[in-house]
C-alpha cells in the first residue's frame, strides 16, 4: 500500500481547490454576462411573472415603479442593474 506525505496530501488538496474556484468563478462570470445582456422586458418577463400576474406598466406612476422596484429587489434578489432594466422598461 502505498503511503502519502503531508506535503503530498497538501498539494493535492490545495490543487483540487484551485481547479473548484477557477471553475465556479468562470462559470458564475458567463451567468453574469448573460444576464447582464438581457433587455429589461425579458428579465421582467423571467423574474416578475414567475411568482403573481403582473400588473400592466400603465397601472403605477413611475415614481411608483421605482418604490416597488426597490421592494422586489429584495423579494426577488435580483441586482441593482437588473431592477434598473426592469423599472426603466416599465416607466416607458
């Protein structure tokens, strides 16, 4: 059987972190950039129609719009761009 040393095990674990971090960072930097593509009708469409029916853009001032942005920013966890895309997208 053969036996490994400290300095081996260190190495491999270590190695097998590095390779987990590159991956999940590569991964989640592809997400990012796909959402961060999207216009502000579809986010809209992925992220609010999801959970309730939504209201049409007509139903709240865009003042309004802001506040229940604001509000369904937590509710949702979407980003700060993501919510701007959604409220700029309804105030029109």
């Amino acid at each position: 059987m053969k036996t490994y040393s400290i300095k081996n095990i260190t190495y491999i674990v270590t190695l097998a972190f590095s390779v987990l971090v590159v991956t999940t960072t590569m991964h989640s930097c592809v997400a990012s950039q796909k959402v961060a593509a999207k216009p502000g009708v579809q986010l809209w469409a992925e992220n609010c129609q999801r959970c309730h029916n939504t209201p049409s853009a007509s139903t709240f001032s865009p003042e309004q719009w802001e506040t229940i942005g604001m509000h369904m920013q937590t509710r949702a966890l979407i980003t700060e761009d993501e919510k701007k895309k959604i409220v700029e997208f309804l105030k029109q």
